[in-house]
C-alpha cells in the first residue's frame, strides 16, 4: 500500500490561486478604506479652515457693529435711512413703524 503524505501539486496550486484572489479582494479593500481615509482628511481640513476663517471675522463684525452702532442680530441696510434690524433680542422695545409704497418699516 502506498501511503502518502503531503498535498498534490494540482492542490497546493489550487489553493495559492484561491488565497491570491483573496488577496486581490482584500487589497481592493484597503484601497478603498484608504481613499475614503483622505477624502476624510481634506474634508476635515477643510471645515477647520472655515472655522478658523469664521473665528477670525467675528471680532472684526464686532467691532464694526461698536463703531457703526449697530445692534446685534441680522440687520437689513436700506438707502433711504439707517439699518433695519430684523430681530431683537430686546421684545420689550416699541417700534416706530411707516408706512409707504413698499410695505411697513419699523425703526
């Protein structure tokens, strides 16, 4: 009786070629795991750019409002007269309201 032990060339072939697909799988893989990586990274950076360039404008508005006496909140600039704020952290202030051609301007 012939006994023997170890694998057949046609079998360790077999296998190299099913472990080298897996292999091709697996490095697609983490080739795209990688480039959602940088996608991440540049977004990343992106928003912290904005952020700082956000940080960096708000004490310049500040102080522009100082100067100018605006008050805090959105304000709509008009040609015909001083700008409009368009909400008010103060509800208690009276409004001086007009009348005209375009609608009710309060003041």
């Amino acid at each position: 009786m012939d006994n023997e032990s170890g694998f057949s060339l046609t079998e360790v072939i077999t296998a190299l070629f099913i472990l080298s697909l897996g292999a091709v799988a697996l490095s697609q893989s983490v080739g795209t795991m990688i480039t959602s990586w940088d996608r991440t990274k540049n977004r990343t950076s992106s928003v912290d750019h904005l952020t700082d360039l956000a940080l960096s404008i708000e004490p310049f508005e500040t102080h522009q409002r100082a100067e100018t006496g605006i008050p805090d909140g959105p304000v709509l600039s008009i040609e015909d007269g001083p700008a409009l704020q368009l909400s008010s952290p103060r509800l208690d202030r009276g409004a001086d309201c007009e009348f005209d051609m375009v609608g009710r301007r309060c003041r």
